[in-house]
C-alpha cells in the first residue's frame, strides 16, 4: 500500500497541498495518508474533515512523513524534515528549483527524490498538473480586486443624475495566465482596460477578452517566444523601443497590473522611476512579479511604496491569499500528478523515470541531483534519472585468427579459376554474404 505524509507549512504560507476532496480519491486509489494535525486550518479544512474523508491525524510534522512513500508539500520543506523522511521518498511541491542550489543539494543528499510542480512540461497531459496555471490564476483576480479595494474611484463607467462617473483605465503588462486573469477581472468590473505583452499570441488573446492590446510589433516581437510558450529575454533595443512606448501610455492610466516574468531569471524591469512620477496621484501600480525583485524600479517586495503620490504594491504570495481556493486546486494538480505514478493492482508507488512527467520535473534522485538547470548552478553536472547499466558486450565463444577470413577467400578464388579452366559451370551450394566489421562470415 502507497503511504502519503502531508506536514504543516511556514506561517507564511496558508495553503495545503491535500484536500478532503483529494484524500477520498487517493484512499480509493489504495492511498494510507497521514496529516499533521491543524496543517488545514489556514486553509478552512479541519482535521475532523481529513479523518472523515479517511486520513490519520498526526501530532508533529515527523510522525506525517515518517515512513511516507509520498510526502506532498507546498513550499520546499526544511532538511530537518527531510531527514525524518525515508531514503526514496517522493518529495513533490513547489521547491522553487530557480533558487538557493546549494540547499537543494542539501535536501538531495537526505536521500529524497524531489519533484518541482513548476518545472511541469507544457504538454497536453499536463495541464491538470500545472501549478503555475492553477496559483497564477488566482492571482491575477486577486492583484485587481486588491487595486480595486485601495483605489479612490469607481471602477466602472456610472451615469447618474448629479453626472457621469468615468471609468477607469487599467493597464496589464504581461498576458501570461495571471495577466489574462486581471484582465478578465478588470473587464467584469467595468473598466477600460489595455494590456502588452512581447509574445505575439498575446494579442489575439488579449481581444478575445474585450482588451485593446499595445505593443512594438516588429521582426523581433514577431520570434519573442520559445517553443514551451514562455516569453523569450528581449534585445536592448527592444527594450529601448517597448519602454519608451509603454511610458507615453502610462501616464494616462489610473491602475498598471504587472506580471511579466521570465523562468530562472530575475523580473524584468519595465516600469521605471520617471514612469512611475508621470502618472497622476492616486494612482496603483500591483507588481505580481514583487517574489523575483518586481516590474516597478521603486517596488519593495513584502510592502507599499508611494511615490509622489503613486503607490506600488509588492505582494507575496497573492495565490495563498486566497487559501480556500488555492488550496483546492494545488491539492488537484498533485493528485493529477501522482497517479500515473501508482500501480493500480499492487496499490504500490511505481514511478517511471523515462515518463517525461518525471523526467521534467526531477531534480534529484538517490542522493544526487539530475536535474540539468540545478547541477548546472552548482557548477557540475546532473546524474541520469533514467541511467540504466550499459550492457556488457557478448563475448564469443568461437576462436578465430586475423587470417581466417583471408584463406577461405583465397581457397574459393582458385576453386573458380579451374571451374573456369574446365568450362564446368560451378554448381551453387550456398549464398555469400558480404564481409560486416572486416570479418566473411
């Protein structure tokens, strides 16, 4: 039978990655899972609600994972927890592979196998397992309604009888999943909303949501984006060019929603300080890229910054601001993720290292990490998930010599010269092949 551990997260995060839903479909699927008491409470799941659906409640985060096949978590767990894991268990989350290599390996070397939901592949499979689709979402709708609230206007056009309230005019930078959110948020509220982003696919997008999109789309912007659907690292005179045409149209909006980030890398900056003193006071600006140093030069992740009368939220972890939800469809993408992985006769786990579902997401395995991008930031290289022996080579049985071959050639050359001779057609006994690695078999 398949164990699961589930600990308690950070007080930073509220979100679980299991669900009362998630537990009753695991138990049916020959799961035992075990709970540290209170890890859902953030998340409004109550430990009676996790026994009912067919988990154990466990008094300490050790007693959860102790002895776990599988241990599901949301952040990258401590070492000390790691260590209290068995050699080979699965760890599968968010560990955040682009970041602190060194403690990964850390984690590596406690003998987990350690899975990164945000390295999934884009592959059709996938897509229930796709945690930053998933968590991105919300926070796109959550940065909007989060701007609505601290903003001093209506969002939407109102026609009164003392006068027309106009409406307002948000601007999203970056049409990922988070930035097709805010946008369709932004829409439902009433205001008029503008969006860019450097991938072509964008626009289409961006229109279908009843958004006008802006961009510079020349030759470059036409080869912006990588065969994965990611937003590929932009020229400087791109840049150049991007800027100074988002700045004209920047000082005429009431709220700017950034979300532009580039996997591994640090967020892009596009939103700079002149910008920023070029729109009107009251004005917000939600970076969503505030965990990876933000969009806006002047964001502080973690606060509010004002600037002359402009203020630039930097929030971290929108999606866990929204815990009930959040939680819910984490708690999907790990079951999603997880089932393939489980024999269904046996109710044993059974992870294929050649499945592109783990190959895509491991970083280590047996003590060593094989996930290329990690082994690369520490300066080595990564062991092969799915190395197998290589077979020995057979060894033949047969003695020959070097000049084997050689004499029955010459034999068979004379045995013709005087068939010739004698004008007797040489009777065909056998067929021969042609010599392969130098040897005439």
């Amino acid at each position: 039978m398949i164990t699961i551990g589930v600990p308690a997260e950070g007080k930073d995060e509220p979100r679980i990655g299991l669900t009362p839903e998630t537990v009753k479909k695991l138990v049916k699927a020959g799961a035992q899972i075990t709970v540290r008491s209170g890890a859902g409470s953030r998340s409004q799941y109550t430990d009676k609600e996790y026994s009912d659906a067919g988990a154990k409640i466990a008094k300490s985060d050790a007693q959860a994972v102790s002895g776990a096949d599988v241990v599901f978590t949301v952040r990258r767990p401590p070492v000390a927890l790691a260590r209290a894991m068995k050699k080979g268990a699965a760890l599968i989350g968010m560990l955040d592979p682009y970041s602190d290599a060194k403690g990964l390996d850390a984690l590596a070397k406690t003998g987990v196998s350690m899975f990164s939901m945000e390295l999934m592949p884009r592959i059709t499979r996938a897509q229930s397992m796709d945690v930053l689709s998933s968590q991105s979402n919300l926070a796109g709708y959550k940065g909007v309604i989060d701007a609505a609230a601290a903003f001093g206007r209506a969002l939407p056009m109102m026609m009164t009888a003392a006068g027309t309230v106009p409406a307002a005019r948000i601007f999203v930078m970056g049409v990922g999943v988070a930035g097709l959110q805010a946008i369709a948020t932004a829409r439902r509220l009433g205001a008029i909303v503008t969006a860019t982003d450097v991938r072509p696919a964008a626009k289409e997008q961006v229109a279908s949501l009843g958004a006008k999109f802006i961009a510079v789309e020349d030759e470059e912007f036409k080869q912006a984006e990588t065969s994965g659907g990611y937003a590929k690292e932009m020229s400087a005179a791109y840049k150049k060019k991007q800027a100074a045409f988002i700045a004209d149209h920047v000082k005429n909006q009431d709220i700017v929603i950034s979300t532009a980030l580039i996997p591994g890398r640090p967020a892009p900056k596009l939103i700079s300080k002149a910008m920023i003193e070029s729109m009107r006071p009251g004005s917000i600006i939600v970076d969503l890229a505030a965990e990876r140093g933000g969009n806006a030069e002047l964001t502080k992740p973690g606060a509010i910054a004002e600037h002359k009368g402009v203020r630039i939220f930097g929030p971290l972890n929108l999606p866990g601001q929204v815990p009930v939800n959040a939680s819910s469809l984490y708690a999907r993408n790990l079951q999603a993720f997880l089932d393939p992985f489980i024999d269904k006769e046996k109710k044993t786990l059974a992870i294929d290292w050649d499945d592109e579902l783990a190959k895509g997401t491991a970083i280590s395995r047996d003590g060593a990490i094989v996930s290329a991008m990690v082994a690369e930031a520490l300066g080595g290289k990564p062991i092969n998930a799915a190395a197998k022996p290589a077979p020995k080579r057979a060894t033949s049985t047969r003695t020959t010599t070097k000049t084997a071959p050689a004499k029955r050639a010459s034999a068979k050359a004379a045995r013709a010269k005087r068939s010739a001779k004698t004008k007797v057609p040489a009777k065909r006994t056998s067929t021969t092949r042609k010599p392969m690695g130098g040897k005439t078999r």
